[in-house]
C-alpha cells in the first residue's frame, strides 16, 4: 500500500474527473492516509474497549442492553447437547409444513396509501417481507421500510398494557435502563397495568355522557389514511354522534400538493407519472425515488426508463432542482442546487420559459432569479429538452412545494402535452384531501377555548410532530379526558390520561388503497403479541361502545362492496390470496385547467427571497431512514446508513462546505440553529452539494419516548421544535451559531476505501452509442496493457496455481446494473432481515465494525473546480452496492489456516463459521473488504420476541467467526430441491436472492452462467477458460471490479450511462468516460 | 405392519420431526381411518390396545384435551447443520443407514455418531446405503448386495444422486 492515488482538494484541474468517498478523502488528510493503511478503521482491531477519540457516551456495554433488551434464555448456555423435545402441533393449520415457510399477502400503508407485500411465514412467526409483483404500490419490489416493520413487530419495547395517568406520566420518566436486563419485555411489571376491559368500563359511562351531547366535546385525531374500513367507521361515529369532531394529521404533510390540484383543476387529483415512458424528467424538490409518497412504483417505473444493456438502447434524462442531496438528485443527470424558497420562482420562470399559456405574464416575475450554472442558462436548457420530448416528459413537484408551484407543474405537464402519456390523474380519496395543517390548527384552537372535553389520538403523536407553534402541548394539558392509542409509549401517550396500546399491521385485520385505487386487504400474520392491543378501526369500535374485531369489521366493509353476483367467500378468499382486490383501480380522470386561477396564485406569490449568511433557510425532512420518526425505535433503521451521507444513529445539521467554512465548523462540531424565538443544537454534516446559506434538519431523532424504547433515546436531537406551521417545510432568516461542543457523529462511509480504482465505471449516453469501441471493460488498468499488446484483459490472466473447472453444473453469478441501481438500500435491509445480520451500534461503526453482508458504496464524482465552485460543494454521486464478489479465485481462501472458508462446486466461496477461529487473514485478503468479523456476541441476549423475527433456515453466528455474503446459499439450495423434486433443472429466475428480491429498481440479475439462456450469462458474456477467447459477447457495459488481479469476481457490474444534456454536458457532467 | 411411512412423511422437505399431516381416509366398508396429529393417528389402534400403560395413556390424554404431546427427541443434529429428509428419500437411502435397527429397539437410541465425518463418509461412499428401485426406504432387514452396489454406481455415474461434499450444501 505505497502508491496512494487520491487527489488533494487543490490539484485536480478543471476537466479531471475525480471519484472521492468523503471530504476527508479528498482533502488527503494524514487522518484518511491512516485510515487507508489500516486494515480496519481506527479500534476496529484494537481491545473491546479501546474508544480512541471516540467520547461517546453510549458505550458497547449500554448499547447491547439496549438493543438486546433482554433475558437470557435459561438452559440454553449448555455446552453439552440438551436434552431436548418435540411438541408438534395438537391441531396443525392447514396447508402448513413445519420447517417450510409460507407466504401471505397482505398491505402496509404509507403516506395513507397501500403498499402490498408478501410476507413470509416461518412456522407461524412473520420473518421476511418481500414485494407483491401484483400489487401496483409495489410491484415486486420493496423498500427498507417495509422490510423493518418486522423488528417493529417484534420490538420487546412495544406497549403492552392500557395505561391511566398516574401510570402514562409517572412510572417511565425514571431512567431504569443501566443494567441493560430489565427490559425483557415484562420489566414493567412493577407498574400496575390495566386491561382494555377497565378502558371500556370508563369508557361506557363516558360515553353515555358523550351521547347525551350528540358528541359535543369529542375529538378524534387521527392519521390521513385511505382505508375503506377505517372511513366506514368515523362515518359511523359521524352519524352515531353528529357533532363529533376529526381531525386529521401526519408530520409528512402532503397539503400543498392537494391545494396545488385544488387549485387547478377545482378538486383534488393524485398525480401519477409514467417515467418509464418519459424522455426527460424535471424534478423540482421532489425525492420520488426516496421518502416522497409512492417512491416504490416511482422507482420501478424510473429504472424502467433507465435500463440499457447495448448500444441499441436508450435512457431517459432526468433533471432535479433541489436544495439538500436526496436519493433523487443522486440519480439526475443534471442537478441544480437551490434554496427550497426559490424552487417556486424557477418552476416559474421555466413555465414563462415554455410560453405555458395564461400565466407567463405572471411567472415573468420570477424569471430575475439566475439559473445561470457555468455560464449556461440551465434552466433554458431544460425548456427546450422539455419541449423537443413533444409529451414525453414531465414535470415533477415535491410536497414541500406551494400548492401555486403544483398548480403550475400541472399547467406545465398540460402545456408539454404530457397529459395521457406521462402525466395521468386519478381522483383523491376523501380521506386523504383534506387540509390537516388546518384541521390541528383548529383543534389546537377548540382546545384552548375548552371546547374539546375528550381528544382521542388515534395513531397519531401530536406532542412530538404537530407544528411547533401552535403549542399542542400547552392546549392538550386543557383537555380533561386525553385518550392515546399508539404503539409505544411515546411523547403524547405520557401526557395522556389513558393509553391503549395498538395492535401492528402484521397482527391485525384492516384494508388499504393504493395511489391508483386498487385495494388490499390487510390480513394477520400472527396473532395478537399482546391480547390488549387493538388497530384503529378496532378502537373506533371501541370509542362506539361496540367493541367489535377487526374480521368482523373488515368483512362488513366488503360486503357491501364485493363484486355483485359473487359469494362473499370466493371473493374474501381470493382478495386475501391476490394481496389486492381486482378492478378496483380507478379509471384515470381528465381534469381541466383552470388557467387563470392558476396565474392568479402564480401572482400573489411573493418572489422569494435569495437566503444569505444572515438570513439562512432551514428545510425540514423527513428522515430518509426513520421518516418522521416512526421507524425510531428500530435498530434496523437506525444503523442503516442514509444515503447520501453515510451516517447511522444519529441526523444533523446538513450544511455544504463553504457554509461551514464560513462558520468555522466541522464534521460533529455542534450548532445552534434558531428561527425566531424556537432554536434546537445540533451536529454539522457537510454535505456536498447542498444548497448554499440553507441547512437540512431531519426529523426522528432526539425521541422522548418510554424507556424502555432505548433504541429511540440514544442518538440526535429533536428537529420537531423549529417547524412551525407556517413555514412547515422552510423555514427562512434562520441563524446558526457555532455552541463549541462536539457531538460525534459516525458515518461508514469511511471503510472499505478501494484507493481510486476505476470501481465505478461510467459513460454519457452519445458517446457510448458513438463509440463502438468502447467497453466498460477498458477502464481497467490490465485491459489498458493488453490493448497495447492488441489482445484482452482475459488473455493476459495466467494463474499461479490450476484454476477449477466450473464448466458443469451450477454455477451462480449476478450483475448489478449501476444504471437502474438508485442506492435507496432496501437489497441492505433485505439481507439484513434474510441472513440474520446483527446490528452492532453506533461505537462499533466507529471502529469500522458494521456487519452489514451487502453494502451500499457512494461516491461523489465530477470536476475538480468549475465556475468557482469547489468540487466538494457541487459534486456528482453514483452508488454501488458491494456483496462479496464469490470470487473463482478467491484471496480469502488461500489465506484461511483451517479451511473454513473454502470453494463449493457452485462458484460460490463458502463461510463454515464452526471452522472459522477468527484470525481474520481472510479479511486482510479481501481486495474488496466484503468478509464481517463477530467482534463480539452481537446476537447473545436477545428477547423473546426479537428472536421470532429470525430466520430459521440461516444459522445465527456467535463471537469470533468471519461471515459474509453466501448469495442467501438458503434460497439456492431450496430452490435446486424444489426443481428436483419436480424432476428437472432449476431454472433461470426460479432462486432469487434476498437482494434482488427487493430490489424495487431491478437492478439484481442473478442466475446460473452454465446456461446459455439465463439472463446472468448474456449479460457476462463468455469467455474460453483456456485461452481467454471471447465466445460469446456479452454487454458492452458488463466489467469486473478490480477485474486485473484475477480473481474472477461472480459479482460484477453495469457501467453506469449518464445522459447529460449536450448544451449542459461540458458544464457539469465533463468527462465521464471512467 | 407399522412401517416407519405409518407416522412419518419424510417428503416433506424440511419438515423437521416427519409426522404425518392430518387426513382421514373413508375405507371401502365405512371405517374411517385417521392419520394425523396428536393421537389420532395412535388412537386408531391404541383405542383398544394396551390402554393401561402409562405412556398411551400420555397419548390418550393428549388425544383428549388436545395439548401436544411431548415427544423426547432422539436424534440431535445441531442447529447449524441443515439437513433434508426429501434428498435422502428421494435417493432412496434407507432410514436404517442413519436410524438403525428401528424395529428391534424397545426404547428408541440414537446408532449412529450423526457427526459429519460420518456423515461425509456415506456421501463419499454411498453405494452400500443407495437402494435400487422397487426396496422401500422403510424396509429394515434390507443390505446392499454387489447387484445394489452395481446399480448404485451406475446412477452415481449418470449423476442421478450427486452426493454434496461442500460446506454450504449443509452449512449456511
């Protein structure tokens, strides 16, 4: 390791391409040249309790309290084989094999809308949830988010029990955590706890009194959602109790985009983009590939425009105007950082640009903003792509945009004549319509006028997430009986005078729609973990004096709305069967435009002003791995790193280079951000390419929950407190002052640095089509010599020793295809949940000790300085997922002393962890340090539901062995059974691996290269074993990653095709030919 | 005769203790036989049969009050190895090659070390344990002779039963 090849911040002149992982990197500081020499990071080979600079409060010891949360089992710590029984089932459930898993279809529900899925049943416990190919909020594939809703399941720190005040206040302020063994999921057994059979005995004589008033002084606050069941029974609540009130609310607010289609078409329509038929895409503040709503079909559709194996194909292009990083920008083309406020004026201007009729007089205006980016007019550029697509295209908005910004994207998308191409409309569920900043709004206001006698919150958290200023809090005190149902005991369950504790999508019975209409029914994966808990449709029952259950409930919904003519239970099965209920989907509607309301609103928006050094702006996010903080007690969540910046367990300040130059800060020096009177203290992050004089705060963190929801009170601070209702998304005249304290923030990005090798490799669109020369392959250092000798790369591999022969048989491989690939790190979780990963925590990522199988590599790309602007503050990014590449020569073999890890017969490089003595040679070996290290027992104290959520048919591995990728070898050889049992070969498609099974961008191939027909080997190509000959060419695009040490990597990859505009393609996308 | 097949279905993959899932087959004079769960299938003869011992009363009792009976597992693997009864079936492997002489145990013991150089050692061998078609797996007085060892190799040769000697094929 002698010959460092990184490029210091000064020396790269304009035109050089330069790759870099982090500021550190690129800056070349002695720090990264030592991370560089190691072979883990800082401590990661160092004692179990060396800290280094690490001055974390959460030590290893608190965090595996934490997370484990636990009683050991007794009698299962035996060396010597226990004796053991077998209890089979008295009454074995039909269709069930014990030992073989089954699947379910069922339907979550995000941003109020159904996402369906297939989970996986093993021996009755739900252990893996994968996409249902059906479903249209899915199709196939699924996000990290659904895939955590298992540990969110099993979570031990679950509420349990219905609480009254003395309890809900009291007894979970004390910190009873330290020892890390009271939380076993009945630690709370001191507390006395009722059941919902004392609710209900408060509850009828309240009720009665209730009714009396025609349910004058009961409100209900609840989540948006477009279940049928649920809006079936506020109807009955309405018309059981008239002057009820319900009130609507989520801290992912979606309002603008509603008023914005208010406001163009008289009512409301959910917008729905086709980007697989879409030339060009124009982004503005809208991350569809990550948390905005419906990002799973978004992004199967997007990847579908992207997809490109030869130089008969084609790709879209995609433009994304946006003040902070999101997954969206990391896959654009062309990027535009902006302030949030001054996104409105160049959706605007590029609408008087397009000459959009009725309104350019208005959006005129708001053409003084500059869009000039080295000095092209960027935003004139766009126009005229937009236009020279003649319909297909669209024009995207982001719900932290204006509802006028949505107005004019849709006058936009009519101008470009995307309507019935790209562009189409369906009408928007009732339920999902409304205004909800006005609906907490006036609760607050009912509340402080002593209106409201008892507020249900119904799966809602106001005290942690309604907007700051209102003072839910302070209102909610006024409130006499305050009713709380969620699945934690978190911030409004402890003001409330009763808790009742929620039952989890996976244990109850409910219904959901899609963005396009279909419907699903939610079905039980498991009963009830705790018989109190109940779902919202469940509860409205209760709150009725009906209690009824949720089949029941259900079933009722869909009696009256079954097709007509068929029995109720062919219809009930089948709907269960499919995971949705065919031809409910809704017809796309054609609205018409209301030009001159729409110019009228572009009129009275005041031009936003440019944020400067004294006026910063603060955008609030959700963040892109807890949302708004529902996903905050999950481990899974927590230590996966976002993806832009790498970083696990904790948010931050997000701020770009020169700001934090400016402010003389760095990396984990802690902040004041203050917007008027409210301020919150945070750590920096330097985000490159986020918008200048404009911070990102995330929401999630800094959770005052129970305490027995330790994963949720470890890390960050509470971004809820600077949001204000007014300014919900944006906040403008913000300062930020420096406090002088540090608060460690840890990123893995730092780890398994491959020293700026061509790893990546990428091309624009034009002159891959021009250049038929060209391959992927040439960017390799070998592939370079061998062309001076006119021969290949695969002819100048000679072997030291007899290479195998892999000619018979099986012989797996997958491609990953760095085109369609977004980096959103559901294949991350994917492996997570299939393989049993342990999380590690906070410290032990510090110390580079992550066990992540499959990680997500981001790197940051693009010219070294352009038009003044340093690299590192408007750079490119490309990601790129690395499993273990299964080498056919694999180092880490070579290097093992007692052969646990050694070839099978498949290709693949097997793992025996009862072998393995921990030397960790294998990992030294590893060009691309894919092998994880059981530094300690990560999975010794588990609690009783945590361990439910295991998959049986991967072993769980203790302290001290090396583990890694196997290609999920679980689902290879269950699906080679199953093929022997039908009597042939498996065939290609049959085995999916846990990561493609996720993937929603389908960007995994996997298959068997010893079949001419299989995917996998003609994207490979072939090649003589011998010689080196190519036989058969595969794509132009397909390279190995570090392909010239001649390891045969069966992992390898699709360059990347970039498709720049060619007025903007020497602007910022220069030579991309890497 | 009680064949091991009466209680156990051994082509059901994974399934990790084999008993059979629950039917009830009508015979062609009325009599309806059950094969099933907890007891019933016992029940079919242990109605009448030996009712006083204590250990059918164990089964009778489950059969009543529909609680599980809880059965003592005999033969250990560990729970890192995966091991599939349908390829061994399926192969036509005998239960006798790694359960014994079932059928001349008063009380049912583990034979065999189960530990995998004894298992490796009938997949890098396993000619004397391959029985030809038409043996069934259930028969217990059934030994290879040179004919079964000559039919053995041959679909070894025609890779018909490819033994795995690799870590993953039972280690994952």
């Amino acid at each position: 390791m002698t010959d460092m090849q990184i490029q210091p911040r000064s020396s790269g002149s304009a035109g050089d391409k330069v790759y870099w992982r982090s500021l550190d990197q690129l800056a070349d500081t002695p720090e990264f040249q030592d991370v560089l020499r190691r072979e883990f990071a800082v401590g990661a080979d160092e004692g179990p309790f060396a800290d280094g600079s690490l001055a974390d409060p959460v030590s290893r010891r608190r965090f595996l309290g934490v997370v484990a949360a636990s009683v050991a089992m007794a009698g299962m710590t035996s060396c010597r084989k226990p004796g053991r029984e077998i209890l089979p089932y008295a009454k074995r459930p039909e269709g069930l094999v014990p030992g073989i898993p089954n699947f379910y279809a069922t339907s979550f529900e995000r941003h109020g809308y159904g996402l369906g899925v297939l989970v996986r049943s093993s021996d009755g416990r739900p252990t893996k949830v994968e996409g249902n190919p059906d479903h249209p909020g899915s199709q196939g594939g699924v996000d990290s988010f659904a895939q955590a809703e298992v540990l969110n399941l099993f979570d031990p720190a679950r509420s349990k029990w219905v609480r009254t005040p003395h309890e809900a206040e009291g007894h979970d302020d004390g910190d009873h955590s330290h020892d890390g063994h009271d939380h076993d999921g009945h630690g709370d057994e001191h507390a006395h706890h009722h059941t919902l059979a004392d609710f209900r005995s408060f509850w009828g004589e309240h009720a009665l009194k209730l009714a009396g008033n025609e349910g004058a002084g009961l409100h209900v606050l609840m989540a948006p959602t477009a279940s049928p069941t649920v809006a079936r029974m506020v109807a009955e609540a309405r018309s059981a109790l008239p002057k009820i009130q319900v009130h609507t609310w989520s801290a992912l607010v979606r309002d603008h985009e509603v008023a914005g289609s208010k406001l163009a078409f008289g009512e409301a329509f959910d917008t729905h983009h086709d980007f697989a038929k879409a030339k060009v895409v124009a982004a503005f503040d809208s991350d569809f590939l990550g948390t905005d709503a419906t990002s799973l079909a978004q992004t199967r559709s997007w990847a579908k425009g992207r997809k490109i194996v030869d130089r008969d194909g084609s790709v879209s292009r995609l433009y994304v105007v946006e003040p902070t990083y999101t997954l969206t920008g990391s896959n654009a083309d062309h990027r535009f950082r902006l302030s949030g406020a001054e996104i409105g004026s160049a959706v605007f201007a590029l609408a008087a640009a397009l000459g959009v009729p009725g309104m350019d007089a208005a959006a005129k205006a708001h053409t003084a903003g500059s869009f000039e980016k080295n000095g092209k007019n960027w935003l004139a550029a766009v126009a005229k792509d937009l236009r020279a697509a003649n319909g297909e295209a669209c024009v995207v908005v982001g719900p932290r945009q204006s509802a006028a910004v949505h107005a004019a994207a849709h006058a936009i998308n009519a101008h470009l004549g995307a309507n019935g191409k790209t562009v189409t409309y369906t009408r928007t569920p009732a339920a999902l319509a409304g205004d909800t900043l006005a609906s907490v709004r006036s609760l607050v206001d009912a509340m402080n006028a002593g209106q409201v006698d008892t507020l249900v919150c119904l799966g809602t958290n106001p005290i942690l997430d309604a907007p700051a200023d209102l003072g839910f809090a302070d209102a909610y005190a006024k409130v006499a009986h305050r009713v709380h149902c969620g699945m934690w005991i978190d911030e409004t369950a402890k003001a409330s005078s009763w808790h009742i504790p929620m039952s989890h999508p996976l244990e109850h019975w409910s219904d959901t729609v899609a963005a396009d209409g279909t419907a699903a029914i939610v079905q039980p994966l498991i009963d009830r973990l705790y018989p109190n808990t109940r779902s919202t449709a469940e509860i409205l029952s209760e709150l009725l004096t009906e209690p009824k259950e949720g089949d029941a409930l259900v079933r009722a919904t869909w009696q009256t709305r079954k097709p007509s003519g068929m029995p109720f239970e062919t219809f009930w099965q089948k709907a269960l069967h499919d995971g949705l209920i065919a031809g409910t989907a809704q017809d796309a509607a054609t609205p018409t435009l209301a030009a001159s309301a729409i110019a009228a609103a572009i009129s009275a928006t005041p031009v936003a002003a440019t944020p400067t050094k004294q006026s910063i702006e603060v955008g609030f996010r959700a963040c892109p791995t807890l949302l708004d903080g529902r996903y905050s007690n999950n481990p899974w969540q927590q230590e996966l790193p976002s993806p832009i910046e790498k970083l696990v367990w904790d948010n931050a300040v997000l701020m770009c280079r020169s700001a934090a130059d400016a402010l003389g800060v760095y990396n984990s020096d802690v902040v004041q951000v203050k917007v008027g009177e409210r301020t919150v203290e945070g750590p920096v992050w330097i985000q490159p390419g986020h918008a200048e004089n404009a911070v990102t705060v995330w929401f999630g963190y800094g959770r005052k929950m129970s305490s027995e929801c330790a994963v949720a009170e470890i890390p960050g601070f509470d971004a809820y407190p600077l949001r204000g209702s007014d300014a919900p998304h944006y906040a403008a005249g913000a300062t930020v002052t420096k406090t002088g304290r540090t608060h460690t923030l840890v990123s893995s990005q730092e780890h398994g640095v491959m020293e700026g090798r061509p790893l990546v490799r990428e091309n624009d669109l034009a002159t891959f089509k021009a250049d038929t020369q060209w391959t992927a392959v040439d960017a390799s250092p070998l592939a370079k010599a061998a062309k001076l000798q006119g021969k290949t790369e695969s002819q100048l591999m000679h072997s030291l020793w007899t290479e195998r022969d892999y000619s018979q048989g099986y012989q797996w491989a997958m491609v990953i295809d760095l085109n369609t690939c977004t980096g959103c790190n559901a294949c991350v979780t994917a492996c997570v949940s299939e393989n049993n990963i342990p999380m590690v925590g906070k410290e032990q990522i510090a110390n580079g000790r992550e066990m992540f199988w499959n990680r997500m590599d981001r790197y940051f790309t693009g010219a070294a300085t352009q038009d003044g602007v340093p690299l590192d503050d408007d750079p490119q990014v490309v990601h790129q997922m690395v499993p273990c590449m299964q080498c056919e020569n694999a180092p880490c073999e070579s290097v093992c002393p007692v052969a646990a890890t050694v070839h099978s017969p498949e290709g693949l490089n097997d793992m025996a962890y009862n072998r393995c003595i921990g030397t960790r040679y294998c990992s030294n070996n590893c060009p691309y340090k894919v092998r994880r290290f059981n530094w300690f027992n990560f999975n010794k104290d588990h609690s009783p539901q945590r361990q439910m959520a295991f998959n049986p048919d991967v072993t769980i591995r203790a302290r001290g062995v090396m583990e890694k990728c196997t290609y999920c070898v679980q689902r290879i050889n269950s699906g080679k059974r199953a093929a022997k049992g039908d009597g042939r070969t498996v065939r290609d498609g049959d085995i999916r691996t846990a990561c493609q099974q996720a993937c929603p961008a389908d960007a995994i191939t996997f298959g068997n290269i010893n079949d001419p027909e299989a995917a996998v080997t003609k994207l490979r190509g072939t090649v003589d074993r011998k010689t080196g000959d190519l036989v058969t060419a595969g794509s132009p695009l397909h390279y190995a990653m570090l392909s010239e040490l001649n390891v045969k990597p069966r992992t390898t990859y699709l360059a990347k095709i970039r498709n720049p505009h060619p007025e903007l393609s020497c602007a910022d996308a220069l030579d991309h030919r890497h | 005769q009680i064949t091991c097949a009466t209680c156990h279905d051994p082509h059901s993959a994974e399934n990790h203790h084999q008993l059979r899932r629950v039917s009830d087959v009508e015979l062609m004079d009325g009599t309806v036989v059950t094969f099933g769960d907890e007891g019933k299938l016992c029940m079919n003869c242990h109605k009448g049969v030996r009712t006083d011992s204590s250990e059918i009363q164990k089964i009778a009792n489950a059969h009543e009050s529909g609680d599980p009976i809880r059965w003592a597992k005999v033969h250990l693997l560990p729970d890192y190895a995966y091991f599939s009864h349908q390829a061994h079936v399926n192969a036509n492997v005998g239960c006798a090659s790694c359960h014994g002489r079932m059928d001349q145990m008063e009380v049912v013991r583990q034979v065999e070390p189960l530990s995998m150089g004894w298992c490796l050692e009938c997949h890098r061998n396993p000619e004397t344990h391959l029985r030809p078609e038409g043996v069934a797996v259930t028969d217990m007085e059934w030994t290879a002779d040179d004919a079964s060892i000559a039919a053995a190799r041959q679909r070894l040769a025609n890779k018909e039963v490819q033994p795995p000697e690799h870590c993953s094929a039972c280690h994952r």
